[in-house]
C-alpha cells in the first residue's frame, strides 16, 4: 500500500502494483467508512479503482473533505488515502483482542461473519460471537486458539486453521507488549490459495503506557482528534467532548460523573467531562476555562471543586485570572467545598468578577 497527501502524488506503475484492481480507501479513524458520504456529496470512502487517473479523480473528491460515519456523525476529515491491493477473499472474518473488565483481564472475540459492523451482528446473530478469556498470567493457550480458529469457520488440521492460530499468538504478543487496549481486525480474510490476511485493523494503545512506547505514540495523528481534547491533554487536563450546552470544571472523575448526572436531572446536558485532578495548578486552571469558553456550544459554566489535595483558592486564583485575561464572558456558577473554602469564596468575592456561588451541587446545577 501507499498513502498519499496530495493528488498530484499519484503515480501507478505495474510493477509496484500488479494487481488488476487497487482499493482506495479514507484514511480516517472511524469505522464504517465504506458506507460513510462526504460533506460535499461523495458517497463512500471505499472505492474500487483500474488506474491512476481513477485515483486521481476519487482522491480528489476525499482529501480535504469530511467524511461522515455512523460512528462520526459530525465528520471527521481525510487528510490522506490509502492505495492498496484488492484481495481476492474467499470469506471474510472479525477477530479481536480487547481488555474485558466482566473477566478482569484481556478476551480473545471471533466471529465467522467480518466484513460488517460487529455491533450489528452481535444484535441480530448473537450466536455467531465467540470469546476466549485469556488468564494474564497463562497467556493465549494453544487450545483457545485452535477452538476460535474452528468457531471462526476454519477446518481443524487445515493450513489455513494453523496460520490463523499462529496469527493469534502474534497478536497476543504485539497486545501485551506494545501496551495495547484492543485490536480489532475486520476483516480477516481467507483468500482463494489459503492465505489468511489481515485486510484492515484497528489498533488503541494504553497512554499510561506511553513512555514504554514512544516510538508508536510518535506516530498520533491529532488532525484526526477533538482539537479541544488535543489542546486539554498539552496541559495535563483529562477532557471529553460532549453535545450539551453546560461546560463543566471539576476535580475527580467521580465527582464529574455525578455533576453531569445532576445537570441532566435538572433538564439540561453537559458540554464536556473535564477533570483537572487533584493537584492542578492556576495555570491548568485558566487553560481549563480557555477551552471551556472557546466552545460555542457552551452556554454556560459551572465549576464544582470539592478541596482536599487540590485547594479552593487555586481555583478561586485560576477563576480569577481567566476572567480577567481571556474575557470570560458567559454565565460562571461556582460551587467550593473542602480545603481553604473560605480563603476561595472571598477571593472571588473581592475580585469583582460576575460569578454565581452556591452551596452544594443540588443548588449549583439548578442555578
């Protein structure tokens, strides 16, 4: 395969590809894109081509645009494609390695039925998903990897059945140590002369794990990401974008969960989850509400800091210094609790700022 930025790049020769057909394909992460349409009308982001000028003239029509997925409904652009080889795929299978919490350890999935979203075969054909629990410390046996490749449809004793067990216990390797969450391949073909091929995959990484893996991290594409949780995580923030119209600052996950619970049983829905832990400085502070502020779907702030290791006047200081250097201009509710509560209140109190305080969380999300 070949990737390609531009279309002027675009230049095929048989000896670099011999196949009669090529596929281009929208190098986005997103799943679905063979059904996907573009934001300017071109429907699909899988095409099958003969030449170069057919290259040309898809690619021209994906680069740049936003393609639009079932799992990205407000479009995600295509910033390059993909020119690979056609398979010639007698039978399409999914497998997967993923981290399981119901098992407390990784699980190997398999189906006979690839090439389609996983999801809607699990819902119509649940008898079709197989799973393996892997104990982490035994790893991938031989034996739970002969059964899936039998479940996945592949003849005990076949050459095809011995390269799909091997290909397992490659990937159980590559899963453990490249710190990897999941890799999903979808699909895993059998081609006519026996081969098993993986013909697309997705792969998720650990972050924590980052610094075992620089080289692979190295490799992110954040033109493919949320700009705002790219720019959240330069600062150490833990942000998610949501589709509500509340933005919220909060310290802990658990209290972030509960305060975007309580802002939907009020009648209204959070903008974001967005953490800033406990040992948060004034500087992570104002960038917090930067990001929260620069969001045109936040029509309102509410900040809600229970102090323990992350005191109140810290954020009080951050509250402070963001209205007064980035113009905050939207409705600001502020609920403190815990270390230095008072020293938090009467800093934006005597800051002359427009804040809204109030006294728990109940009181915070109705206000």
């Amino acid at each position: 395969w070949i990737h390609i930025y531009i279309v002027e790049t675009i230049i095929l020769t048989p000896s670099r590809h011999p196949a009669d057909e090529l596929v281009i394909k929208a190098q986005v992460l997103s799943g679905g894109r063979g059904l996907g349409t573009f934001k300017n009308g071109f429907k699909g982001g899988v095409h099958m081509i003969k030449s170069a000028s057919d290259a040309a003239s898809y690619a021209s029509q994906m680069l740049g645009q936003e393609l639009v997925t079932k799992q990205n409904p407000a479009g995600i652009v295509c910033n390059r494609v993909y020119l690979m080889e056609k398979m010639d795929i007698k039978n399409e299978m999914y497998l997967s390695l993923l981290m399981d919490r119901a098992s407390g350890g990784p699980v190997l999935v398999g189906s006979p039925s690839g090439g389609t979203s996983i999801e809607d075969v699990a819902a119509s054909n649940p008898e079709l998903i197989f799973t393996e629990n892997i104990d982490i410390m035994e790893g991938l046996t031989a034996e739970a990897r002969d059964r899936m490749a039998t479940n996945l449809g592949l003849e005990m004793g076949s050459d095809a059945h011995a390269k799909a067990s091997e290909l397992m216990a490659n990937l159980y390797s590559m899963f453990i140590k490249t710190d990897c969450t999941q890799i999903e391949i979808n699909p895993l073909a059998k081609t006519n002369d026996g081969s098993i091929v993986v013909c697309d995959a997705k792969v998720n990484f650990d972050d924590n794990a980052e610094f075992r893996n620089k080289d692979i991290h190295a490799m992110r594409d954040t033109t493919q990401e949320d700009p705002r949780e790219v720019n959240a995580a330069q600062y150490d923030l833990n942000y998610i974008g949501l589709d509500g119209s509340i933005g919220c600052m909060v310290n802990g996950a658990g209290l972030a969960m509960s305060t975007m619970d309580i802002i939907s049983l009020k009648g209204s829905s959070p903008a974001n989850f967005l953490d800033v832990g406990g040992g948060a400085t004034e500087e992570q502070v104002t960038k917090a509400f930067e990001i929260l502020n620069s969001d045109d779907n936040v029509k309102a702030i509410l900040v809600n800091i229970f102090g323990g290791i992350m005191k109140c006047d810290i954020i009080a200081a951050g509250i402070i210094s963001a209205a007064k250097n980035i113009g905050l201009d939207k409705p600001l509710v502020v609920r403190l609790e815990g270390t230095n509560v008072e020293k938090g209140q009467q800093l934006i109190a005597d800051s002359g700022i427009k804040v809204v305080l109030a006294d728990d969380l109940d009181d915070a999300a109705a206000k």
